[in-house]
C-alpha cells in the first residue's frame, strides 16, 4: 500500500476510535441517568401510595362520623 492510503487509514481509525470512545461515555451517562430515573420513580410510587392510603383513610374516617350524627 502507498504511503497516502495508510495515512488515510490510520486517520480514519483514529476517527472511529474516538467517535468508539465518545459512544461509550455517552452510553455510561445514559445508563448512569435511567438508574437515576429507576430511582426517582421508584421513590415517587411510594409517595403516592402513602398519599393514597392516608386520602382513604381520611374518607373511612369521614364516612364514619357521617354514620355516627
């Protein structure tokens, strides 16, 4: 092969390399976010079921006073 074309080459590699590279940071980034947003919705769940059973709660109680006048 000629000189040039390896050049070429080697150029290209490195550019594959680095675009290889910047991928993979981005996938890590990625993936480090969606546990980040696992969590969040994990935590978020659980605030709404607490809401939920204190909202029935608040209506059992009610009913029953309403029962009780």
């Amino acid at each position: 092969m000629s000189d040039d074309l390896l050049e070429s080459l080697e150029a290209k590699m490195d550019r594959l390399i680095q675009v290889c590279e910047r991928l993979q940071h981005e996938n890590e980034e990625l993936r480090a976010k969606s546990q980040d947003w696992q969590r969040e919705r994990v935590r978020l769940i659980e605030k709404n079921d607490l809401a939920r059973s204190r909202v029935e709660a608040m209506i059992i109680r009610l009913k029953s006073l309403e029962s009780e006048s």
